[in-house]
C-alpha cells in the first residue's frame, strides 16, 4: 500500500498569487506531475487541508481545475483556510463530502490500511479543534477498525513543534489531551498525518507518530523560539509517500517535488 499525502495547496483565484508573490497553482501542477510520475503510483493521493488560500468559491474551482490532472484517486479534507460550505458547493459530486455530516469527516481504505480523516476546522481561528461531536465519531471509527492498521489524517497537528506562532495555533491543548487518550486505546494507529506547519516534522503522540507533511508551495521559516515573526520561506517543495508492508509497517518517505536532475546512476 502506497498512499501519498500533499497538503497545504494554499490556492488562489486563477491569475493571482498567494502574498503577492507565491505561483500556489504553478506549484501544485508541478506536485502533481511528480506524483503521476512515481513508479509505482501512489493507491491514493490524501490532500491535508488548507486546500485554498481564503475558502473561495472561485478558489475552489481553480483547484478543481489543477486536481483534475492528477492520475490516482484522491480525498480532500479541510484546513483553517478552508470554508466547509464553498468547498461542498464546488466539490459536490465528491464521495468524500457526501456523508451527510456536518464535518467533512470520513473513513476509507487504501489495499489494508484505513484512514480516518478529521476535520479540525474552527471557522474563525487559526488554530484547530476536536469538539465532542467529532471525537465521538472517531472513537466509534476506530473501534469498528481495531483489526487493521489505521491512518488519522487531520490539519492541525496536536503537539507543539517549537515554531512559536504555529504552536499558538496548533490543535487546543485540551482536545489534544482528549485525542491522545483515546489514540493511546487503539494502538493500530501507525500514525497521524497533518499539515498545517508547512514543515515535514515527526513527533511520539498517543502511543504513535504525528507526521506532518510539508507544504507544496511555501514552507514556514524553522524559528525555533516563541516570538519569532510570522515568515515563510521558499524551500524545495515537497510531499509525504506513506509506505505500509505487514512486515514493516508504515514507513513515511519525505520526497521533494524537484528531483535536482536525478535519478543518476551511482
Ligand atoms: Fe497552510
């Protein structure tokens, strides 16, 4: 089982770009030749929110646009940035957001591996939270998958990175708590994958790994301090590859989108 994860898309209106200077679209394209590119294709590509830049109907529909290149199928799920309604209205035929929920919550499976996608939207904040509603509903997921692996993919990671203006907008330190005690019940988890820190980062949560995917465009600068100012930078674009053999289990491969000229032979 392949499964690979983009995230953070950050896509603007056609013809713009994001800050006044990031091509969001033309990054994107460029993931996904990438992806289409790999051998063995990915099973499924997971895209971990911030699908669009400000949650807008023609945002939405320009992403629709890019994704339609992408040769694998696909999910999406939502970010800070996202906006649940203008996302249904543009994705409407999607199976993903067809559930009848009011969160853009769901489950599928990839060859052996569930994944359990969440949805840590809170219109109106930065930061991201896991309410009653929807821990309910994946204890009940996960307790109706306790005989296979299982992937969590959610936005907001639910652990500080030591990026202080990310940290402050992380998933709420209470509903991480939550999160935590009942991962550490169902010990199939292989891991959590986020976005939302534009950074590949790897923390022990739960009795598993929290991954976090970079962004496929701009990437948070790495200030290891609280008050560092909120930046971007412009590193190497890049996406996770989440490998699952029974033998080994989920290994998380971080590749770039540029391969700087190779493969070389040796
Ligand atoms: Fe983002």
């Amino acid at each position: 089982m392949l499964l690979a994860q983009i995230s953070d898309l950050h896509i603007t209106p056609p013809g713009t770009l994001a800050y006044g200077r990031v091509d969001t679209a033309a990054f994107l394209a460029r993931a996904i030749d990438a992806l289409n590119a790999l051998d063995p294709r990915p099973d499924a590509v997971l895209i971990t929110g911030d699908l669009v830049d400000a949650g807008g109907i023609d945002e939405y529909r320009h992403l629709r646009t890019l994704l339609h290149r992408l040769a694998m199928p696909w999910r999406v799920l939502v970010g800070n940035h996202d906006d649940r309604a203008h996302l249904r209205t543009v994705f409407d035929d999607r199976p993903e957001l067809a559930t009848g929920d009011a969160f853009v919550q769901y489950a599928f499976d990839v060859a052996d591996v569930r994944v359990i996608a969440l949805d840590t939207l809170d219109p109106g904040s930065g930061a991201g939270r896991l309410c009653a509603t929807r821990l309910a509903w994946l204890e009940a997921q996960l307790d109706a998958s306790r005989e296979r692996p299982v992937v969590i993919a959610m936005h907001h990671p639910p652990v500080a990175c030591g990026i202080g203006f990310m940290d402050d907008i992380r998933l709420a330190p209470d509903d991480s708590r939550a999160l935590d005690a009942l991962v550490r019940r169902h010990p199939n988890v292989e891991r959590i994958v986020c976005g939302h820190v534009h950074r590949a980062i790897s923390v022990r949560f739960g009795g598993t790994v929290v991954w976090c995917a970079p962004s496929t465009a701009h990437q948070v600068a790495l200030q290891l301090k609280p008050d560092g100012p909120e930046a971007f930078v412009m590193e190497p674009p890049a996406f996770g590859l989440h490998l699952w053999r029974a033998d080994s289990g989920l290994v998380t491969h971080c590749m770039s989108v540029d391969q700087g000229g190779g493969p070389q032979p040796f």
